[in-house]
C-alpha cells in the first residue's frame, strides 16, 4: 500500500463513537502508523504528536476534500433513529455521509476501506437500519478500493457516552444470549466494541507491512472479528 515505507496516514470517520474513539488511540499507539486524520465536529480534548482532528461541516465535505487524501479510511460513523431524529437523518448520515466520505477518499487516492457495517444487512430487508446498511453496503463495493473490508458485528458492548435505553438491556441480557446463540446463529453475538476497535487497528496494520493482503474485498462476521482481534 502506498505510503508504507513512512507509515500510514488513516482517517477515522466516527472518532468520538464507542468503536471509533478506539480505533483512534489504537492506532496512535502502532508504529505501522505515521499520522491519524480525524475529522470531528468539536474539539475532543485529546491529543497526539499523530493525530490531526480538523473540525468538519460533514454537511460539506467537498470543501475539504483534501483531508481525505490518505492511504486507509476506518469508518466507524453511525447513529441511532432516536439520537437522528427521524429515518431521513438517520439515513443521511449513515448512509451519506458514510459514502461521500468514502468516494473522497478514493478520488484522492486512497488504497483501503475498512466500513462498520451490523450483522443482517441487506438493501433488501424490510427492517429499514439493515436496509440502509446494506445500501451502503452495495455503494461503496462499487467505489474501486483495491482492499474493501467490511464488519458486521453484533450488538456492540461498551460504555456508551450516550444513553440508549434499548440497547442497554440488551447489553444486560448478552452474556446469556451469547451461550445461545451457536453454529449459523454465532454471528449474532454480542460483541465488545474495544475487541472491534482492535480488529480494524490490526487490520489496517498488517497491510502496512504486507503488501499480499492490501487487495481483495472481506466480510467479516462475529468469529473472524475475534480472530483479527487477536482474542
């Protein structure tokens, strides 16, 4: 992958998410990295000798279409119905803002793609959040990333800064759902946010220092996400 003689330079979409924030101080801490782009709409607090966190109108991307020239995207942007307000923002950020960002980066060169997806999406599902996911899906498959890879994690688990009600019993009740869910259902799992985070930092790392790995398009589900995690 270009870039890789120096270290690469990653931009990370959804830097303050439960998964996102993650990713961000993992790769911070990588030697394979050089530097990290963040966009984010407010200041953070957090700082780095790697870490740029440029403020972005995400509603006009376009205008600093230069940020996106890096050799790796992680995106880990998402949001709720609730927290959006109604399906057409949901949409418009989970789904716009998710592809621009990706169809930026690949106009400015940018090599691979790794995209948090959920476990059961399909531009085809009648429930409209799997829906919109596997719209998304099917989108940036046809952005020509010479390595695309894509997780499709289960409930994520972690300490959210938000409270979502629904998703909070749902954390309660994963450590007797996950002994239930075996063979075809295993990918239904719950899931730690921080085991996700360390996949997609490992992911990206070894392309860094293996040029064999840096094409082809992956789907990963509940196993191979522990696996790359190293858990």
């Amino acid at each position: 992958m270009a870039g890789t003689e120096q270290g690469l330079t990653v931009l990370v979409l959804g830097a303050t998410g439960l998964t996102g924030s993650q990713v961000v101080r993992g790769l911070l801490e990588r030697a394979e990295v050089r530097r990290v782009v963040a966009p984010v709409r407010r200041e953070t607090g957090l700082s780095h000798t790697k870490l740029d966190q440029p403020l972005v109108d995400f509603d006009a991307m376009d205008s600093q279409a230069e940020l996106f020239a890096v050799d790796a995207i992680i995106c880990c942007l998402g949001t709720t119905i609730k927290k959006a307000g109604s399906q057409e923002q949901f949409r418009k950020v989970d789904y716009g803002y998710s592809l621009k960002a990706a169809e930026l980066g690949r106009l400015a060169g940018a090599r691979a793609l790794i995209l948090m997806s959920a476990v059961g999406t399909s531009a085809t599902s009648s429930i409209f959040y799997n829906r919109v996911k596997g719209e998304l899906e099917e989108a940036v498959r046809g952005l020509g990333y010479p390595y695309l890879s894509i997780y499709h994690p289960g409930l994520l688990l972690g300490q959210r800064q938000e409270q979502r009600t629904a998703e909070a019993l749902g954390i309660k009740a994963m450590p007797l759902l996950n002994r239930l869910l075996l063979g075809p259902l295993e990918p239904y799992r719950g899931i730690e946010a921080a085991t996700v985070a360390r996949a997609m930092v490992n992911e990206v790392c070894e392309l860094a220092v293996n040029a064999d790995r840096a094409s082809g398009q992956q789907d990963w589900t509940h196993r191979d996400i522990c696996r790359l995690a190293g858990d």
